[in-house]
C-alpha cells in the first residue's frame, strides 16, 4: 500500500509508521518536527526501514499538495496536529492554523489529486465539550456518569469548548462533510486517550505517559518535589495502547466501504478505563514505590469522564482493544525506563 502519515514522527505517526514498514508499504512520512521527541522518533524509524521523509508544515498548502500530487497515495493517516488543550489558549491563531487549516488544506489536496484515497482523521473526545449536562456520581476513587455508566456513543451533542475544541472539531465536520458533498473515503476516530512506547509524553498532554515518566523519577530518585495534578484526580478516561490503535487504523483501510463518512468514538472502552487515582495505585504497585503530588484546580473545560462507547467501532470496524490497562501501563514503565 501506498500509505502518508501526516505528524508521523509523533506517537501515533511513528507507531503507525514502523507497522507500515514492518508490512512493507511505500511510506511516506510528513512532518514538521515541531514536537518533543519528533527528531528522537524519525531517527528511530529509519533504523525499522526505508521510507520516504518530507519536512513540511501541515499550515502550508504548497507542502501537502506537493507530496499529495506527486505520491498519490492510496491511504493518509493525518495526525498533524495541535494537540494540547492549554496550548490552544496560549496561542489560539496557531491552534487554528494547525488544525482547522492544515486539515483544510489536506482536504483540498487529496480532493483535487487523490479523490479514491482514503483518509483518516485523528481527531478528539474534546468535541464534546465538558459534557455537564450530564448527571456523575463520586466514589473513593473516581466519577461514575449516572445517564452513560457504559461510555458515550457518537449521538452525544458536540459541544466545542476552547480553542481546541473548536479546531479539532471544526476539521472533524470538514473530514464528514468531504465524505458527503465531494465523495471523499474519510473517517474520523474522536480519541480518548492513547498511550505505549514512542511517547514523549509532556505535562499537558499524554498523561498516561506524563505520570509513568513522574513513577520513573521517583524510583530512580530524581523527582525532588511532588509533581502536579489538575482536579481531585478522580476524572476518568478509558486508555487505549499503541498495539490497539495500529490494528484500528489497519481495521479502517479494510473496511473503508462501510466506514467511510463516519465518525467513531475511540479508546479502550469500560474495561479499560482508569481514574488518575487508579493509575497512581497501578503506577505504584508496578514500581514498588509511593508517589507524592499536589492539586492545582480543575482545568477549563476539563471533562469528569469520558468513556468511549466502542459498539460503532466493533460493528463496523470488526475491532476491540486487545491490550489491558494493567499490562500497557506495565510495558509504558518498562518503555519510559529504558527511553
């Protein structure tokens, strides 16, 4: 298969990226290397074979056009992105630029040179909003929704909230719309959360990642002071491993005939979802260590849970998380230990 990765020197791209080599396709990476770890994740890649690497801005529409035209590739993975909440705040014209633009100008380009393509957009749960309309409840340990105690399937309102949301989720509609008015093979998967090797996870975004390299510290004896979490640290989300979300984008080409035009609520679903507090027992019981942190208040529109409902994505997609949040975490440790 003729496969681009857009962002593919991130976690998703390079993880995705080593499996198409792995299979032997003709890849193409595009990226900017704007990312921690980027660098440190092409060098990576091409000790796992050969493919082709373009250094582009997805905020360019010469840069993606060119390798869209001159490529004509048969599937695009685009996950370039702006991918963190606070970010977006910082610099609002940026977030914008990189992922309602950049989604555009990729759009345009596969719609006027590789209309059979078919494309697949990393997009968020954050489209939904803070998702207060709905009625929680509180153990020891984490938030329980009342009205979806199974995860949100894709009825549920979208609700953009802060520039992030706005961004991912106006590229989203795009992604649907392309699918419908120009026929385009587009689908989109509104992640939860993603973790596993080739993370270079930071404070504000990629928390799974974040609190493994903070367990790390501790053991080794390098944390001094107590790191920090956002909130009461009972918010949950459902984890999804970097094995899984190879197998559900490879489950996307092959089933393109009825995924097409479609969005999909992504991560590992009930069984596989964990509260900060119950990642912090998980982190502490793999590393036989005591972690210590502080609460800083509850971020802007940050979400008491999110759970995907996968019932869509098993339908349709023929996939399921294979990888349990007890052993990904596990193999996260061992990964971040030997990084």
């Amino acid at each position: 298969m003729k496969l681009l990765i857009t962002g593919g020197c991130g976690f998703l791209g390079s993880n995705l990226a080593s499996d198409a080599l792995a299979r032997g396709d003709e890849l193409v990476v595009f990226d900017n290397l704007y990312r921690n770890g980027s660098r440190e994740n092409l060098t990576w890649l091409h000790s796992q074979g050969k493919f082709t690497f373009e250094h582009g801005d997805i905020r360019n529409q010469n840069d993606i056009t060119r390798i869209i035209q001159s490529f004509k590739p048969e599937a695009i993975f685009h996950l370039a992105g702006q991918v963190a909440m606070t970010t977006s705040i910082a610099n609002p014209r940026m977030d914008f630029e990189v992922n309602a633009m950049g989604t555009h100008n990729l759009l345009e380009a596969v719609r006027q040179h590789a209309p059979d393509a078919t494309v697949v957009y990393s997009s968020t749960n954050k489209v939904y909003g803070d998702l207060e309309q709905f009625t929680y409840s509180e153990t020891d340990t984490r938030y329980h929704c009342i009205e979806h105690p199974g995860g949100f399937n894709e009825q549920t309102q979208l609700d953009f909230h802060s520039p992030y949301g706005c961004s991912k989720g106006a590229a989203d509609q795009y992604m649907q719309d392309y699918a419908r008015i120009f026929g385009l093979k587009t689908v989109v998967f509104r992640h939860s959360s993603m973790y596993g090797g080739r993370q270079f996870a930071t404070y504000d975004q990629g928390w799974v990642g974040w609190f493994c390299q903070k367990t790390v510290e501790t053991r080794n004896g390098l944390l001094k002071e107590p790191f920090t979490i956002s909130g009461t640290g009972k918010q949950v989300r459902d984890v999804l491993h970097a094995d899984d979300m190879k197998r559900l984008y490879m489950a996307a080409v092959r089933h393109i005939d009825a995924a097409k035009g479609q969005a999909f609520n992504i991560g590992g679903g009930i069984t596989n979802s964990l509260s900060l507090l119950e990642l912090f027992s998980l982190l502490e019981e793999i590393a036989s260590v005591k972690l210590a942190y502080t609460r800083l208040p509850v971020r802007e529109s940050d979400q008491r849970v999110f759970v995907s409902d996968l019932t869509k994505a098993k339908k349709l997609l023929e996939w399921q998380p294979m990888v349990c949040a007890q052993q990904g975490v596990a193999r996260m440790v061992e990964w971040v230990g030997a990084a």
